[in-house]
C-alpha cells in the first residue's frame, strides 16, 4: 500500500512539475512577447535593401525631431519670458518626446545618426532664434513652415510603408502618425496665433521650407 501511495506520490509530483514548467515556459514567452512589442518597434531587415531603406527612414527622423527642438530653443531663448513662452515651451516638450523615442529606436536597432548633427544644432537654434526676433508672429511662421514640412515627410514615409508591408511595420507606423499627428497639431497653433501676420509670409515659409528639403536630403544620406 505504501508503494502505491509513493507512486501516486511520484505520478502526481512529476506532473505538477511538468505542469509548472510548462506555466513557467508561457509566462517567458509571453514576458518575452511584451517586450518585443514595448521595444521592438522595428522588426529584423529581410535583406541588405529593406536594412537601408528603414536607417534611412530612422535617419532623418532623427535629424528632423533634433532640428526641430533646437528650432524650439532658439525661440524660447528669445520669447521664453513672453506670453508666447507657455506654448512654445509646450510644443517643444512634445518635440523632446519625439527625439527621445527616436533616440531609443536608433540604439535598439544599431542606426547611426545623421553626422550634420552638430551642423543642424546650430542651425536649427539660429533659426528658431532668428525668426522669434520677428516677433511672435515670426516664430509662428518658422513653426508653421517647419511643421508642415514634417507632416507633409511623416506622410510619405507613412505612404512608403502601407505600400511595402503595413502588418510587418505596424508599431512603426503608430509611432510615425502619432507624432505626425502632434507636428499637425504644432502647426494648427502656429496658424492660430497669427504666423501669416509676419510681413512676407509667404517668402519667410518658402525658404524655410526649401531649406527643410534641403536637410532632408542630406539627413539621409550622410
């Protein structure tokens, strides 16, 4: 009777403990699936082709999120005591997210920066610092041609990506519209708040605009 018992004993140990690994195997895989998802925005390149085609991507997403908070700098350098202060402060915040997240996305996927970046820190704040010397109106403007040329870029690459695989890029997708989304929203201010009141709009936001082209270009390639 005892040796019964002891192999019931024996049955029931090993199938709780079969059970338990088994538990413990799903719980990984399922920890393991979480942080793929909270951290593995970009999933492995295919071939040599896609690799180039998404640092390219990340690249000058990079270079347009750092330009755009030394852009904001160089404003509240200038305005950051002024009534125009509180919401430039805001819309850079929102800039900084951005950047920090594309920080994390090129060190995760091992994607070198654009090498203009100490070129585009001094460019960008003398811009943001230029055009705020305009006055509010002058800030805004810079806002809403810079903004409106990340929106317009946001949406290419959105396009790209829906054409190549949207279900592959899925978390990449929601993190380029999310902050598609906030440069929309950065320029809607801009426009609320008196940017075409700026003497020569027009000719102000053509060239930064052509100069944000230009920086485009060059982001992704060098």
């Amino acid at each position: 009777m005892q040796t019964a018992a002891l192999r019931v004993f024996c049955h029931w140990s090993q199938s709780n403990s079969t059970a338990m690994i088994r538990q413990c195997l799903k719980c990984r895989a399922l920890t393991l699936q979480q942080s793929s998802r909270a951290y593995g925005v970009i999933p492995p390149p295919r071939d040599s082709e896609e690799k180039e085609m998404v640092h390219r991507m990340l690249r000058v997403d990079h270079a347009g999120e750092y330009g755009a908070n030394r852009i904001y700098a160089g404003q509240m350098a200038v305005l950051g005591r002024s009534k125009t202060g509180p919401f430039i402060q805001e819309m850079w915040d929102q800039e900084k997210k951005h950047l920090e997240k594309f920080n994390e996305i090129l060190a995760e996927n091992r994607v070198r920066p654009t090498a203009l970046l100490p070129f585009w820190n001094i460019a960008g704040f003398v811009l943001g610092a230029s055009s705020a010397l305009l006055g509010k109106e002058g800030a805004m403007a810079c806002t809403v041609a810079v903004e409106e040329s990340i929106t317009e870029h946001y949406n290419n690459q959105i396009r790209t990506l829906m054409e190549k695989d949207p279900e592959r890029y899925t978390e990449l997708l929601q993190v380029i519209k999310e902050f598609r989304d906030d440069e929309m929203e950065h320029h809607d201010t801009g426009l609320e708040h008196n940017a075409e009141n700026v003497p020569g709009y027009w000719l102000l936001k053509n060239a930064i605009q052509l100069g944000c082209k230009a920086a485009i270009y060059v982001s992704q390639r060098i």
